[in-house]
C-alpha cells in the first residue's frame, strides 16, 4: 500500500473573502493509498493541516483519488475539517493536475461552519508530492510531525 506526503502553497482567489486575511495558505497531508482495478487510479486516506499567514490553522480528514490520465494525474480530494481554530468544523476540497505525481497545479477551498458564520475560503496554487511504496525516515518523520507542529504553533 503506497504511502503520499503532498506539501501544497496557494494564493487566496480574491473573489473568496479577501477580507479574512488569509492571502496565502499552506497545507500538508501524509496518508495511505490502494492501487484500484486497472493500477491506474490509487484510492485512500489522508490527514490534512492547513496554515495560512494570519496564523489561522485547521485540520482534518480527506479521501483522496489520483488518476493517471496520459501524461498527467488528476488529482480529487474531498474531506472534513475536524478543527478549526477561528472555530467550527467544515469542509475541504480540491481538485489539481499533477505531472508524474510529483509536481501539480491545483484549485482548493475550504468552508467552516462557525459561531459567527459561515467562511469560505478558495485557493489556487502548486504542490510537490510523493506517491511511494516507501517513504525514507525523514519523510516518514515529516508526514507524521508537520501536522502537529502546525496545530502547535498555533496554539503557542
């Protein structure tokens, strides 16, 4: 079962509240995926952390699909977000093109049900990922630490 480490950075779309402060986002996810049928499409898990410059941190659950297509992977992933720290939960999701599964193009948004209502957040940027059967220790590490380091930082 192949494991993926995908670091992302995305630009805030001004059509989506440009006002909240969350001009640039960073994100991470680790997580274990399963060759489907015809080896073509991997299907599985991952945990997801996003960061952006004003500090605001969320965290949660993604289902995550890569398709190879001729000479490029469609990348789909749809997910909850089990934390929030301007408070509430919501969703996650995006779609992206990657080039031999490693460098990608992709369009995400992130929407958080909260006390004082409802935020919408949409993105457009790159990720570098790694779709391995193994992933050296210090990947390992990272996939593993980075989202705990960011809810953290946070938090501190």
């Amino acid at each position: 079962m192949p494991a993926v480490l995908d670091l992302g950075v995305g630009i805030c779309l001004p059509l989506a509240a440009p006002s909240t402060g969350a001009h640039h986002n960073f994100t991470g996810e680790f997580g274990l995926l399963q060759p489907m049928g015809d080896r073509r499409t991997v299907l599985g898990g991952t945990t997801f952390v996003g960061v952006d410059l004003s500090g605001n941190t969320r965290a949660g659950l993604k289902v995550r699909q890569l398709t190879q297509l001729r000479r490029f992977v469609l990348d789909i992933g749809l997910g909850a977000l089990l934390f929030d720290s301007r408070g509430g939960i919501g969703a996650t999701a995006h779609v992206g093109v990657n080039v031999k599964r490693r460098f990608g193009l992709r369009l995400s948004a992130d929407v958080v049900d909260r006390p004082g209502g409802s935020l919408a957040v949409a993105y457009i940027g790159g990720s570098v990922a790694k779709l391995s059967s193994r992933l050296s220790p210090i990947e390992g590490i990272v996939g593993a630490v980075l989202p705990l380091i960011m809810i953290l930082v946070n938090i501190i």
